[in-house]
C-alpha cells in the first residue's frame, strides 16, 4: 500500500532508545523522517507513531 503512494521502504524491526535509554524495536520505521508503524502503540518522544489500524486509515484519506 506504502509503495502505490510513492513512501520509501521502511527499515523492519528498527531500534531507538527512549528517554529512559530502553531499547524499544518498532516494526516498520522511515528514521530520517522520525515515522512509525508499530504492531502495539508506542509512545516515543519526536516521533510520529501509528498502529497498524491508524496507518490504513490515515492513507486510505480517513
């Protein structure tokens, strides 16, 4: 669905460290772009993270 609109591949199971310096691994991440698709929801600070659900919705317009 990403590739039809023209997104860049993702990096899978893509690691950054929280505030707390914990690593957390998102699913499928654009890093330069600070965006995410993550299975569970997550909450990292600067970073724009969506749930499976939200990233359908928000691509198909809703």
């Amino acid at each position: 669905m990403l590739e039809t609109q023209r997104y860049s591949l993702p990096q899978l199971c893509h690691q950054v460290n929280d505030e707390r310096n914990t690593v957390i691994t998102l699913d499928a991440a654009w890093a330069a772009e600070k965006i995410a698709i993550n299975l569970v929801p997550v909450k990292l600070p600067g970073w724009t993270i969506f749930t499976v659900g939200e990233a359908v919705a928000f691509l198909n317009g809703a």
